[in-house]
C-alpha cells in the first residue's frame, strides 16, 4: 500500500551526567578531583533516501529514541558520546511539528540531511570545579535533558508537470506515451492508487518530471473518494494539465469536468488555481465525423481565459508532441527554482521558556547556575564588553536566578558557577 503521510514520536539523547570522584592512589597525597565528563546524547537525524518513494515503515514503527551519553568515570574517563540516530525518508518529505503544523525541513532541492533535535550536552565532572580555594568540589554538572516531539511526515511528489482528471480518462495511457512509466493500465474506475512519475524527454529541449496524480473526483478536497489522499502531490507541480475525455465516451461532459476539478483544486490550496494550465482533449480518435466539435466546444470557453487546448488521442501518440513542448515553452518562462517549503518551525525554540534554569548550593560556599538556556545566553554574550555585561546581569534578575541564590543563603564571597564561568558573588 502506498503510504505518503505519518505522524511519529522522536526523543533525542539525554546527555550523561559529571562524575564526582577523587583521585586515590598509594603514596599519592591529595590526588584532587578526577571526575570525567559525560557523554553528549545522539542527536535525532533525518535524511534522504533516494531508493525509498513511499512512508511505508513508518505506519508500523511510531517511536524513535536516539541513544543517551554515559556517565563521566573516575581518572577523567570521559563518558561515550550516544549514538545518533538516523531516519530514512524519501526525496520530497516534510517534516512538520504535529501540534502547531508549521515546517521544519522540506526534504528536497538538494537537502540531504537535517538534524531535528540536538542530543543533551555532557554534564562536566568534578574536576572542572577545583579552584585554588576549593580543592575537593563534592559535584559534578548533570547531563543535559533529552528533547522529544511528535511530528507528521509528508510525502509531496517533486515533479515540474502534474497531470490531473477524472477517472479512466486516459491519464496512464498518457503517461506511458510520452514517458518512461509504465504505470498499469486498464479500462476501470480508480486503477491508479499512488501517483506515478515519469520523466519526458524531448529533442532539442530540456525535459521534465511529470506526475499521474490519481483521479479526483468532486468532493476530493472535503475526503471524498481516493483523489483527496493525493492532492498534496500537485503542490510542487508548476504547470497542470487538464486532461479529459472530449468524446464523452462515458457520458461525461469535460467542461463541467474542468470546473469541478478546479474547484477542488481551489478548495484544498488556492495558490494551485493560480499556477498556469493546459487542456489535453484526449479521445479525440473516438469523435465520430459530422458530430458537432466537442474540441471547439471546450476552446470557445477556456481559451478566452488564457488556457489552451490541444487536441490529442493518448492510444495512437496524435498531437502528443505540440502538447509536450507548449508544456516546456511554459516551464521555460517560469521561475526556474523548484517549490520548496521554508523553515517555519525551530524545535529548539521551543525550550527557551519551558526549559528549566537549576540554581543549587553544591557546597557550604558554592553554588551552580546551569541550564540550556543559560548555555545559550553565554554563547551570544561577550561579558567583556560593557553592554554585553549589562544584558548578563539582566538576564540573571529577570530570570530569578539572584533571587533564588538569595533564598539559598548565598553570601559575599561565595563562588557561583556558571556554564565555563565561575566568579565570587558581591551585592
């Protein structure tokens, strides 16, 4: 079964912890602190595959965990860096937060890799702690903490061209025709049930990738019939081609076939019925002579609109070759940038203010500030620099930090740790 959308659970590693342990050897005195630091955790990697098409593994694995950092050892052993994990997705997936539905990468246009959520950072051992007036520091920096989210996946085929209509009007044929897919073909309702791709060749031009979306019908944009799982595949298309019935071999009238196909196509995205379209009359090997022109019928309404038709029969190749180059001709004035999806949605941000601030008595006259908030302040504030000092000492009120230093007895002189820093408190 074709599978194009997932939703999955992804936690990234917990950073492992400081170790606390002193150094013990015969006719050594005073060895000193030789904690070791912890591990960072596995970072949680998504990547292009490009031998997979589908989402199928995911309908039965939902939950994926990277691999945590160990624990720092005595004699500075440090502890093993988590494995990060790796998860395969085909060309043209996004990957989308599920509560807020905003974009976090968009698998395509050259972007192979992206790392969706950062393991913690190893906590630091005892060994970081020893000053010249604390020489036996009893603690260590805990990991950092794991991030977790639940995400949707989405699989929006990458094609220039989408080919759309109802069923059974001769899309596969079409594709076949003109391509090198060979999509199964016969005379039912609904045969095609995951989009085909196929790429055009053309002599003495550029070719490109066209896209059997499976028949729509109306309704398809509310989740009427099997046309609305495959709508999010026409998003990429810049060009879309009509393709109908103009015989009404089925009693279909493909005027009205049209407008309910755009209609849906509005309904579900705007932006689609402002993309450029062309009309492929196909059956035109089953209008008998002397009816009335079927073909003239749908060029008197669309072209006016600036929507060409072409008359062509599918089945025996007939006007196939102007229909492929007017197609081209229109892709050619075009934005050459394919349609990428932009970055709206940063995970981490959303642990600036959920993501906790730990303010601890580690010893009589030692205290700790750490958090990842705390580490990321400290990586864009030069302390050195007077304004950069004054945003530190900003921060640490607005966050509360010196009022909890106060409420755990902090005094004049005492030695407050800070991410790499460390300096003596003074009111």
């Amino acid at each position: 079964m074709f599978a194009d959308y997932a939703k999955i659970f992804i936690k990234s590693g917990k950073g492992g912890d400081g170790h606390v342990s002193f150094r013990r050897e015969l006719f050594v005195a005073a060895g000193g602190p030789d904690g070791g630091d912890g591990g960072k955790g596995g970072d949680v990697i998504f990547e292009v595959d490009k031998g997979l098409n589908t989402l199928n593994e995911f309908r039965h694995v939902r939950k994926y965990v990277a691999e945590s950092g160990e624990e720092g050892g005595k004699r500075l052993c440090h502890g093993r860096n988590g494995n990060d994990l790796i998860i395969k997705v085909p060309e043209g997936t996004i990957i989308r937060d599920d509560v807020s539905g905003k974009v976090i990468a968009d698998m395509s246009n050259g972007r192979e890799r992206e790392v969706v959520l950062k393991g913690g950072r190893g906590g630091k051992g005892n060994k970081n702690y020893a000053t010249a007036t604390m020489q036996v520091p009893k603690y260590a920096q805990p990991g950092g903490q794991a991030k977790e989210l639940w995400v949707k996946l989405e699989l929006k085929v990458i094609a220039d061209v989408g080919l759309v209509g109802f069923p059974n009007v001769g899309k596969s044929t079409l594709l076949s025709m003109v391509s090198n897919a060979r999509p199964k073909i016969a005379n039912y309702h609904f045969t095609t049930l995951n989009p085909n791709l196929g790429v055009v060749d053309l002599e003495g031009a550029d070719g490109y990738v066209i896209a059997d979306i499976p028949g729509l019908i109306e309704g398809a944009s509310e989740g009427v019939g099997l046309g609305h799982e495959f709508l999010r595949h026409i998003e990429r298309c810049k060009v879309i081609i009509h393709m109908v019935d103009a015989a009404s071999s089925e009693g279909r009238d493909p005027i009205d076939d049209i407008n309910k196909i755009n209609a849906e196509l509005e309904a579900y995205n705007p932006e689609l019925i402002k993309r450029p379209q062309v009309i492929a009359a196909n059956k035109t090997d089953l209008i008998f002579a002397g009816d009335e022109d079927p073909v003239q019928k749908i060029k008197d309404e669309f072209e006016p609109k600036g929507i060409k038709v072409f008359p062509i029969s599918a089945a025996t190749g007939k006007g196939l070759k102007e229909l492929l180059y007017a197609v081209r001709n229109i892709l050619d004035s075009l934005d050459p940038e394919p349609i990428v999806y932009k970055k709206e949605y940063f995970p981490e941000e959303m642990y600036d203010k959920s993501e906790p601030i730990e303010v601890y008595k580690a010893d009589e006259h030692a205290f700790v500030i750490e958090g990842d908030r705390v580490d990321r302040m400290l990586g864009y504030t030069n302390l050195d620099d007077e304004k950069g000092f004054a945003f530190f000492q900003k921060f640490m009120k607005e966050q509360g930090i010196i009022e909890q230093l106060e409420s755990l007895g902090i005094e004049e002189g005492d030695t407050v740790y800070l991410g790499d820093l460390e300096f003596d408190y003074y009111r």
